[in-house]
C-alpha cells in the first residue's frame, strides 16, 4: 500500500535568502517581534537580485523535498518572514509601522505585532506570481499556502473592528481573492492555515468555519481545498512544556469539518498522539495525518511511523489518508529535515 505525501508549508531557508527566517533566530522562533527586519532588509536588495534568490532558494527546497520522496511539496515559505504576516503585508488596511503589544495563541506568548487601522481589502493579486515560480522547478504538484482569517485575527491587533466575525468575514473576502486568482493561474493545492481553531474551538464553531467557507467561495473543480489545523508550535526544539492546544479541541471541531467545504484537512499527531477513533469523524473528508514532529530533534524510525500510520487505517480509508509532517518544518533545520522527510515518506510509500 503507497500513501501521498506532502508537507506543510515552512522548510529550512538556505542562508542567502535576504530575509530572517523567524524560526532561526538565537533561541528559537522571534515571538516577540516577527515582523522586525523585514522591510529594512529587502529595502537593502535590488528587486532582481532579491527574486533571483528567492528563485535559487525555492528550486533548492523544492529538490531537497522530491529527493526525499514528498509528492506534494510546497515552496517552503522562502519569501515569507513567517507564515502569517507576508500575506498581510499585501492587503489594505494591516499597518506594519505602528506596532502594538499583543498576548496570542491562548496567552502562549506575547508579540509586538502590526495593526488593523482600516478596513481590510485585497490588493493585486501575489501569489500566483510565488507558484507560477515554485511549480516551473519541478513536475509534481507545487502546494501554495494561504493564512486563515482567524488565524491572521489572532496574530495582528486590531484597533478598527469592534467584531471579530466582521473582521474575518473581510479577510475571508480578502482571501477569496487570492484562492481564486491561484486557481485561475492553475495551482490545484490550495491550503488555509487555521491552527488557531484548535486554540478557540467555540469561535472556530461560532463563525470560524463560516468564514472559512468564504475563503473558498467560487472554488473550481479539480481545486483541493485543503486546511491545516495544528495545534501550535513550541518556542524551540525539545521543549515539553509548551502550551499546546486542549488536547480535546479535534474532538469538539470534527463533525464541523466534516460538514464544511473542507476536502482534506491536516491534523497534528506526531508530537502528542490523538484517539484515533477522532478519524472515524471523517466519512468523506481526506486527512492528512502528521506522522513526524517538527519541534523534536529524535529523528522517528521508519518503523515508528509506519506502525502508526497502519494504526491510523484501522479508522480511515486508504484512499482518504496522506502522510506528512505536524506542520513546517523550519524549526528543525535542514539535516533533521531532510531525515525526518525521508524517513515519513519511506514509511508511508510502502505500508
């Protein structure tokens, strides 16, 4: 039996790349400023020179992925200080100047973070661009990865919206924009970032999943609409007493999933395993299932993850099951990369 694999988004930026990769800094991802540096340091690369790095950095992440196997990599964020606030610097009404101190993910850590001023609108179109770039260095399929409205709510402050369903109604709008033009440009994995609906389940219930249909409005055939939920990352490698997400929350938002326009949703499992019977929430959507952690630097054995990926088909059909890391892989550097990645895939093309 041969699963598909995939990754999530974030790989290990090569050190050329003219951006601080949030996840390298000295101890550990920068939590308490994200954003510093990024202007003054492409502000200091001529547009061309800055692209073609960008260029050499995602054929290399691209080619490291293939050579381990994965069957649908992503660009590994190359372009992106982080995941969440590259695709904010293009939308009206995000101020990246006037920096407020926030607590997020459930009081998991505290940022100075950029500032909704105004209401929130799309600008010309990005990340068709990314793809197009992304895809032209390899065959198989290149995934983009968009942040979720709740998820960008949670990690701006906001000094304009007195609600926050009307906020995310307009950054789903916002992200619908893009979904489509990605579509129109011909990517057919197209995955929104939503970890914070396992930090607050009862808003993800209240009108998460509303908006989150927004993003996908309009969707054509032949598009994977996919979502990752993670339940968030550790402020470094090998430390067991981050504040994870309630290890309940699958269990509270699973049928909610099951009856949205989400087609394969991606769920942690590596660094905290869940009940498996969670699976059997699933009739029609595809999971894929995070058999590798990404803040953990032991190196699981094929055999580990083999053995829990058969464990995982004892709830779920073959066909609606794919295997992939918890979530990005920068954290982890490159070599604890690249092992983990190939020992994932070893497992799951040959269960």
């Amino acid at each position: 039996m041969r699963l598909t694999t995939t990754t999530i988004g974030a790989f290990p930026k090569p050190d050329y790349v003219p951006i601080t990769d949030w996840f390298q800094g000295a101890e550990g991802p920068d939590t308490v400023s994200p954003t510093a540096g990024y202007s003054v340091q492409m502000a200091g690369v001529k547009a061309d020179e800055a692209e073609a790095l960008f260029l050499r950095a995602a054929q290399e992440v691209i080619a490291d992925q293939v050579a381990a196997g994965v069957d649908i990599p992503t660009d590994g964020e190359v372009r992106r200080e982080n995941y969440i606030h590259y695709h904010c610097r293009h939308l009206n009404g995000i101020d990246f100047e006037t920096l407020t101190e926030k607590e997020l993910r459930g009081g998991a850590y505290s940022a100075s973070l950029p500032t909704i001023t105004g209401p929130i609108g799309a600008r010309e179109n990005f990340l068709p661009h990314d793809w197009k770039a992304a895809q032209s260095f390899t065959d198989r399929p290149v995934k983009v990865t968009l942040p979720g409205p709740m998820t960008i709510t949670d990690t701006v402050a906001n000094s304009y919206y007195d609600d926050d369903a009307k906020l995310g109604a307009d950054l789903a709008a916002a992200i619908n924009k893009e979904f489509l033009a990605l579509a129109a440009a011909g990517c057919t994995h197209i995955q929104i970032d939503e970890p914070v609906f396992a930090r607050k389940p009862e808003q993800a219930l209240a009108y998460g999943f509303e908006n989150l249909d927004r993003c996908f409005h309009g969707a054509p055939e032949g598009v994977i609409r996919t979502v990752h939920m993670c339940c968030g990352y550790p402020d470094k490698l090998d430390n067991p007493n981050y504040a994870k997400a309630d290890r309940n929350a699958y269990l509270r938002i699973a049928d909610a999933i099951e009856d949205s326009s989400i087609q394969v949703v991606s769920l942690e499992d590596a660094h905290r395993h869940n009940d498996l019977s969670l699976l059997e929430h699933f009739k029609n959507t595809s999971v894929i299932f995070g058999a590798v952690a990404v803040a953990k630097s032991r190196v699981e054995s094929i055999d580990e993850i083999r053995d829990r990926l058969r464990a995982a088909l004892e709830h779920i059909d073959a066909d609606r099951l794919l295997a992939a890391p918890d979530c990005g892989l920068g954290l982890l550097g490159r070599d604890l990369a690249m092992a983990k990645l190939k020992n994932l895939c070893a497992a799951a093309h040959d269960l």
